[in-house]
C-alpha cells in the first residue's frame, strides 16, 4: 500500500499507514434498498465522508473494501474503477470529549476514476469499542458494535428523491446537539454544526435538472447503520432487512429493533445526511461537453454520518415532538396529521398537532425553554426509566411522527407520562 509523505500525514495524523484488522463487516453484505440515499456522483469523482462520533465509545476502523485496502497508484491519468483515499482515512474516532464542545466530524475523502468501468460495493467498518447493555436479556454487559457504511456504485433502480425527511433529520440532530453539550451558545455555534445541519433538497428547478441529467456523472447509493449482530435474524437474511423503514431522501436515520438486529446493536443509532452540492444550472457556452447540458455536476457531494446512542437520541426525538406540538405552523418539518379517515369517518387517533394533543407538549417544550440543558438531562434521564414496553411505543411513536401519521391514544398518553414525570424531576 502506498503512503503518504510523511509531512502530510504529521499534519493530518489520522493517516491510514497500516492494515487494520478484520471485523464482522467482512462476512456481511449490505444490499442497496429503500433506506439507501440516492445521489449523483457528479464529475468532480469525489465523495466527502464525515463522521461525527457522539457517543462514550471510541470508533475503531477496523475495515474496508478491498479496493482502498490494495489500491498502491493513486494517479487519474491510469484506468482505473476502484474507490481510494488519497488523504487516508481516519484510524480512531474519538468518544465524546470531557468537554463537549471539543467534540468535532472526522473527515476523509473518498476519490474514484470509471476509466475502466463502473465502481461498485466499496465500504468502511468503525467498531465502536464496549458499549453498554444493561437489559436483562443481554448476555454480555459491554460488546463492540460494527457501523457499516456502504458507498454502492451499482445503477440504482429508483431515482433521486428530495423530501422533508433531511428537516426532521435537522431538527432532532439539534436537540442532540444540546443533551451532549456540544452547543452551550447557540449564537455562536462551531462551523462543522452549521455544515452538518446545512442539508438541503434542491431548488425545484436544480433537482429536475438533476433527474433529468440520467446518468450524468452516475448516481449511486449511500448508507450508514449498525452491522446486526451475527446471531440476530438480519444478518443470516442480509437481504431486504434493514435498521429503518422509512424512504430515504435527502436523509435517513437507521436503529435496529432489539428482536431484528441485537439487543447492543439497538442502543446506537445513525443518521445518514446528504449534502449533494451546488444545484446544476443550464448555462452553457457554444464550447461545453454534455455535462452543460444540465449544469456542471461538478460540486463535491458530502455524506455526513452521526452516531449517538439512544439515551441520546430517544430524548432529543420527544423535545423534537414538542417543539413541533404548537397550534401555528413553523417553517420546519412538522407533522400535523389529520383526524378525519376517508369516508368522513372519525379516526381513534390523534393528531401531534391537535387541541387535544396540546398538553403534553407545551408542557415538555416550556420546561425544556426554562431549564435549557438541565431540563434536556432531565429528559434524557425520565426516558431512561421507562420500561422496555414503553421504550418500544416511544420508538414506535417517533415511526408514526416521521410519517406524518397520527399519534395512537396509548401514544398520546406515553407522551403525558413523559410530561408529568419531567415536570416532576425539575422541581
């Protein structure tokens, strides 16, 4: 394998000078499918990853596919398919510092050339090292914890999608932000919180331009989750059995069910944003190349991937819900389900946005407006006491939430519960 010169990587000093060792990603195969973002690999020929590591565990690279691991010419000019870092990778991703708002994305550049055809099933393996499970059904009380992210360069079958999902995605990121600590002067915030939180569908016009474009540049499929555990359904199926079963767009967030992918794996969850760059243009001059016809596809796409565990990211979701649980309409995504079924009937659910739902709500979001980051560890610490049945309708509610769905009564009442207790701790 080729290095690096040794003044690049004393400035860089994450740089990948050694083999990593094995891990689980090896044996198990990521097949693309709706949780997969789909985007264009434009004709820059380059894929920014960032991992933001938000969690009390140390992110190991442990592996990666074939071609960046045996990859020794780095030149464009020589045919070539297969996916390299040139700057290297980063080897460890620090846990959370003792200071939070230390805490900072790990950066790498991932870099290709289809001259000698289309690149496909590149990817990296992080282990985040010992991480909890104190269920009582947990055999082992730490256990390391693969987190898989696969940049599948196969022909997708389905288009580009730009939805409101990424604004979801925004909006509890913030409330995650907060719990950790990262953020103590919202004024003021550090750069890489405003680029993460930067995600964005494209103007109406660029994102047809982009559809339009075909294959242009190549689209391509990102993903990000937690490899199952070995002993877990999902990862002998390794088809069709994925973390989330919402439809990616411009973002996605991916948590196995304890029954589906481990009982530790079910503890950390990823959320997967795509910033896909500079929206195309139709300029063009009488000495372009096919790729004005549609703009140039030629700014840098950026995959941004954060990782925090459910203590975290649980409470961030239920002080998402409440910021959202207000008569008036924010700009923001904010599901208001309707209470009326087809046929005129009236639906047994009710709607997050709803009179009737407003208590609960106002009540979290008033608390959490007052006791700021003490009101969210508050939070973060109510929801680590509910019970495992509670903890499975809380992320069932968070399911119905991002559908735009309807709250269920049992819900609704959930919710309440969260309030009453909440409201109790900060007295």
């Amino acid at each position: 394998m080729k290095r690096l010169p040794l003044k690049t990587c004393i400035a860089l000093s994450w740089c990948l000078l050694l083999p990593v060792t094995a891990s689980a990603q090896g044996t198990y195969t990521h097949t693309p499918g709706i949780t997969d973002i789909v985007t264009q690999g434009g004709n820059s020929k380059t894929l920014i990853v960032q991992v933001l590591n938000l969690t009390g565990y140390d992110m190991e690279l442990t592996g990666f596919s074939d071609t960046l691991h045996d990859e020794t010419d780095r030149s464009r000019h020589t045919a070539k398919s297969f996916m390299f870092a040139p700057l290297g990778l980063p080897q460890t991703i620090p846990a959370v510092p003792a200071d939070p708002q230390n805490a900072k994305p790990y950066t790498a550049v991932l870099s290709w050339d289809d001259n000698d055809g289309y690149t496909v099933n590149n990817w990296l393996n992080y282990t985040l090292r010992g991480v909890d499970c104190t269920d009582h059904a947990c055999v082992n009380p730490k256990e390391d914890v693969d987190v898989g992210i696969w940049i599948t360069r196969s022909n997708p079958d389905k288009g580009l999608s730009a939805g409101t999902y990424y604004q979801l995605a925004k909006n509890v990121l913030r409330e995650v932000f907060a719990i950790v600590g990262v953020v103590l002067f919202p004024e003021v915030p550090p750069m890489w919180v405003n680029f993460t939180l930067a995600t964005a569908g494209l103007t109406k016009e660029g994102f047809l331009a982009q559809q339009e474009a075909g294959d242009v540049g190549h689209k391509w499929y990102l993903a990000a989750y937690p490899v199952p555990s070995p002993t877990s359904l999902c990862y002998s199926m390794q088809k069709n059995c994925y973390p989330s079963q919402a439809i990616a767009d411009d973002a996605i967030e991916e948590n196995w069910g304890p029954g589906d992918g481990g009982l530790t794996q079910s503890k950390i969850v990823v959320v997967t944003q795509v910033l896909r760059g500079k929206a195309p243009t139709k300029a063009c001059n009488p000495d372009c190349n096919a790729y004005c016809t549609y703009g140039s596809l030629g700014s840098v796409p950026a995959m941004m991937v954060t990782v925090v565990t459910t203590d975290v990211w649980n409470p961030a979701v239920v002080a998402a819900i409440a910021n959202c649980d207000q008569v008036t309409p924010t700009p923001d995504y904010c599901p208001q389900a309707s209470a009326a079924v087809a046929g005129g009937a009236k639906s047994s659910r009710v709607a997050p946005g709803s009179a009737v739902s407003n208590s609960a709500g106002p009540m979290i979001r008033s608390i959490l407006e007052e006791h700021g980051v003490e009101g969210r560890l508050a939070l973060a610490s109510v929801i680590r006491g509910l019970n495992s049945e509670q903890q499975q309708r809380l992320r069932e509610m968070y399911q119905t939430w991002r559908a735009g769905e309807s709250f269920t009564p049992p819900q609704q009442a959930l919710l309440h519960l969260i309030a009453v207790h909440l409201r109790s701790a900060v007295r």
